[in-house]
C-alpha cells in the first residue's frame, strides 16, 4: 500500500482530515503513517498517545484515530495502556485504579 496522504496533510506534516470511509485505502495509509512515527516497544498512556495525535494532527477528537489504530492491529491495547504491535514492551503494563477503569468503560456522549 503506497497511497499518497499528501492530500490530508498540512504544511507541516500534520494530518488535517480523516479520509471518508469510501477512501479507506487512505484511511490505512494515514494509520501506517501514524504508527511508523512511534516507538517500537515503548509503551504509551492514553495521555501520552493522545499528546502524540494532537501533535501529528490538527484534528478536533483524535478519539477516532486511536481507535482506528487498536482495531486496525496498529496499536495493541491493555489496561489503558498502548503499544505497537509487533513490538514486545519494555515495560510492565500496570493495572488501572478503578476511577480510571470506570472512565475506560464509560459511554461517550455526543
């Protein structure tokens, strides 16, 4: 897959719009840019990724983007704890305190 995201991108790099589903070829190719900017065997908070979208984004709710990334085998997810997939941590996995489980299973509201 070698789809070009030059069209969803800014100046700077940054992802500026999610492709439509129709364009999910491009979708993948914005998920795979994504993915190859993080660290092999690193493992990330959900603030630390959600610091690193908004960073390599300038859209609103990177929600969709990190779930696009667990489900896409992108990212591997444990405990509100992600890493990449592929790549064996370097790091233990903590268990959540129950607030932070209760927020993982809370609903979204829009």
């Amino acid at each position: 897959m070698t789809k070009s995201i030059a069209a969803f991108q800014d100046d700077h790099g940054r992802i500026t719009t999610w492709p439509s589903n129709r364009r999910r070829v491009h979708q993948l190719a914005v998920l795979s840019h994504l993915s190859a900017q993080l660290e092999g065997g690193h493992l990330y908070t959900e603030a630390e990724l959600t610091t690193f979208l908004n960073e390599q984004t300038t859209l609103e709710d990177v929600s969709v983007l990190r779930r696009e990334l667990v489900e896409g085998d992108y990212l591997m997810m444990e405990n509100g704890t992600y890493w990449k997939a592929g790549s064996r941590p370097t790091g233990t996995v903590p268990t959540p305190s129950p607030q932070a489980e209760a927020a993982m299973h809370k609903p979204i509201v829009k």
